[in-house]
C-alpha cells in the first residue's frame, strides 16, 4: 500500500478553534498568506484550498450581511474577483473557475461572521479517484511555493 503523506493538514486537524477573524488578523502578509491589500479589501491565499491557488477576498471592514455593504465595497469585490481571475488563469493556466460566497454556516461558510468570495482555479480532470473514493484532495504544490509564485504576479497589479 503507497501512502500519501500531507503532513501541513495536522495543523487543521489539531489546531483550537480561531480566536482571532483571520480576514482582520494583522501582521505578516506572507504568513497570513495575503497577496494584495487595497484600501477597501485583501486578497489572500485559502490555507485549506479545495485546488492550488484558491484565493480569498474580503473587505476590510468586518461584516456578514451582504446587505448593508455599500457601493464601492460591492464594486471593489467585483473588481477583485476579476483581477484574481486574471491572475490565476495567466499564472497557472486555469481552464475553469468556481467563484462563490457561503452565506452562513448552513450555506457552508466556515468564517460566517465576515463575508468573503471564494476564487477556485479548475482545471480538467482535477477531480480524480482520491476526491471521490476517498474524500481527499490532493494539493499539488506548498501554500507558500504558490504564495511566492503569485506574489509577483499582484504586485504587478498594484504597479500597472
């Protein structure tokens, strides 16, 4: 029998519960795996990514209630989702995207107390026998590899 090792999971299978909105959370980019800042959201890199690349947009501002969020955060988001698209199909040659909001634990947000988009990349074929006999997903490439390999990538956003 072959094993499949993925030692970075037993952080999530033993971590504590967070105390801290990791969509408010502050310090290091690179260790909280954010890629862009503006001055109404972020964009970071989802430490549990159904695929590699599977990025997170939020607003700034901590709030659940796609309602009550104004014009310009709603237009900002959009904008977001766009640009993180973009560079997820230039830098690794997505074929597809799902792009969703969980609205509330039952709608399966796993952060339901601050809104937040989800960017997959797809690609054909990624759901192989692992996902579906197993319930596992195999993730190619380390959070920080893909973090370094598209940091660059949104820097040129915020320079052009």
């Amino acid at each position: 029998m072959d094993n499949l090792w993925a030692p970075w999971r037993v952080e999530y299978l033993t971590q504590p519960p967070a105390t801290e909105c990791i969509f408010c959370a502050q310090g290091n980019d690179r260790e909280l795996l954010i890629l862009r800042r503006t001055r109404l959201s972020r964009v970071m890199l989802n430490r549990y990514p159904y695929s590699n690349g599977h990025l997170l947009i939020s607003l700034n501002r901590h709030s659940a209630d796609l309602g009550e969020l104004t014009a310009d955060e709603l237009l900002e988001l959009m904008r977001e989702v766009a640009l993180c698209r973009d560079i997820l199909a230039r830098s690794s040659g997505a074929q597809g995207f799902n792009i969703g909001i969980n609205l509330g634990k039952a709608a399966g947000a796993g952060v339901e107390d601050h809104l937040h988009l989800h960017v997959v990349p797809r690609w054909y074929g990624d759901s192989n026998f692992m996902t579906v006999v197993a319930d596992v997903r195999v993730i190619p490439e380390a959070l920080l590899a893909t973090y370094d390999r598209l940091l660059p990538f949104f820097q040129a956003a915020v320079e052009g």
